[in-house]
C-alpha cells in the first residue's frame, strides 16, 4: 500500500507542479499592488488533492515500516506530528481559497507556516527512513533533500518546480517499495 500511495502521490504531485507552473504568473509580497495573485485550474486542484492523500498515506506507511524496522524515537513521533500540523495549516488554507476567498489576506499566515511545518516533517520523515533502511541511501538521501527544497517553492512564480524533485523521488521511492513487494511475493511463491 505504502509503494502504490507513493507512486501515485509522486506523479500527481510532479504533474501538479506543471500544470500550476502553466498558469499565469502571481504576485509575491509588496509586488502584489495592482497584480493579482496566481489562481488555480480544476486540474491542478484535483492533483494537489491527490497527492496530498496520497503522500500522506505513504508517510504514515514509511513511519510504520520503520517503526517495525528499527522502532520510531522522538525524530520519527516529531516527523507525524509537525508534518500533520503543516497538513492541516495547508488544508486550511485551501479550505478558506475554494470556500471563502482565494485572495484572503491572510493567506501567508496559513500557508507558510504550513509549507514550513510540511517540509520539516517530510525532512523527518526521510531521515527516519535513513536511519531505519527501508530505502537505499542514496534514494533516502534524495528524499531528504528534496524535502529541504520545498520551503523554497512558491507556488505564484516559477519557482513551484522546485517542489518537481520533491514529486519524483517520491515517485522512485514508491517504485522500489513495489519491486521489492513484488519480489517479495514471488520468492514466498517458489
């Protein structure tokens, strides 16, 4: 379950990524005078919804994995707890776009500490994951990374691809835990 979340999670997060990054492009801050902000498409909407599902139910498979692995510590109990709360600042946010007003003012106050909060669990996550060798090295590593790229990503300006890497070693990750199911399988079948 945790591989067919991460794949998916992975796909629909990167594509997300370029589907956002093929609207028009927003105002950040003080640019924002006459400019408005960046809206969003039914499609990406769909996608991040997909994605967020999803890599939130993968996250949870990998702190289990580790956890019958090598067993959780305060770093992997941290990584649920900060990574759910910058979930639920995010959900927010959203809630407040489609419900109330995409343009509320304020909007950062949800949304970057959400992302923030989100980027540190993942971050947490992957080191967990690190520690407990559920992934190979290089792909926990990649993980890690990538998650320390997000709070760099804005999603009114270009500057959304850099959440793409994030999007695709996920993706890999997921591929990997289903290889080794499958292998897996076919070994108890012999």
């Amino acid at each position: 379950m945790t591989g067919i979340c991460s794949v998916l999670g992975g796909a629909a997060w990167t594509a997300a990524c370029f589907v956002h990054n093929s609207l028009p492009q927003g105002c950040i801050g003080d640019t924002c005078g006459g400019r408005p902000l960046r809206g969003s498409s039914p499609a990406g909407v769909a996608l991040v919804a997909v994605a967020g599902v999803m890599l939130v139910v993968s996250c949870v498979g990998l702190l289990l994995l580790a956890r019958r692995s090598r067993g959780l510590g305060r770093v992997g109990v941290a990584a649920g707890l900060v990574g759910a709360a910058g979930v639920a600042l995010l959900a927010a946010a959203g809630v407040v776009s489609t419900a109330i007003d995409g343009n509320w003012a304020g909007m950062p106050g949800l949304v970057v500490p959400g992302v923030l909060l989100l980027g540190v669990g993942l971050a947490l996550t992957a080191w967990v994951v690190l520690r407990a060798r559920i992934l190979p090295v290089l792909l926990s590593l990649s993980l890690l990374v990538t998650a320390l790229l997000l709070p760099f990503a804005n999603e009114q300006t270009s500057r959304v691809l850099l959440a793409v890497p994030f999007g695709v070693a996920w993706l890999a990750a997921g591929v990997l835990l289903l290889a080794r199911a499958t292998r897996t399988r076919a070994a108890r079948a012999l």
